[in-house]
C-alpha cells in the first residue's frame, strides 16, 4: 500500500524591482522540504502552485511505496 504525503508553503509577494524574489527566497526551504522526505523514503511525484493575493501557495506531493 502506498503512502502519500502533501506539503503546503506559502510565500508572500513584496514591493521590489526582483520579479523572481520568490523563487529565490523559497529555494533552500523546498530543498530542504525535499531532503526530509526522502529521508523517510518518500519520492517527489507531483507538484502544484497557484497565487491568492499577494500569497503564492505551492504544493509538493509525496509518495512512498
């Protein structure tokens, strides 16, 4: 039986001239989300993103077999 995960970030849009401050500010805490879960033997299988406001919310799915 397969065992699925979901995570949820949030991150908010700022005042500033750096169009990709998102990507940039949020890098290292998905690459970290990315490394506990392997960890634990999950794998990646599916991400999703969408914008509310100034919020970006992103979503990372997880599954281990």
């Amino acid at each position: 039986m397969k065992d699925y995960k979901v995570e949820s970030l949030i991150y908010y849009s700022k005042l500033t001239t750096d169009t990709k401050h998102i990507v940039k500010s949020s890098k290292k805490e998905i690459q970290e989300k990315l490394d506990d879960y392997s960890k634990d033997g999950y794998k990646l299988t599916s991400t999703d993103a969408t914008s509310f406001g100034s919020a970006v919310y992103i979503y990372l799915y997880f599954e281990k077999i």
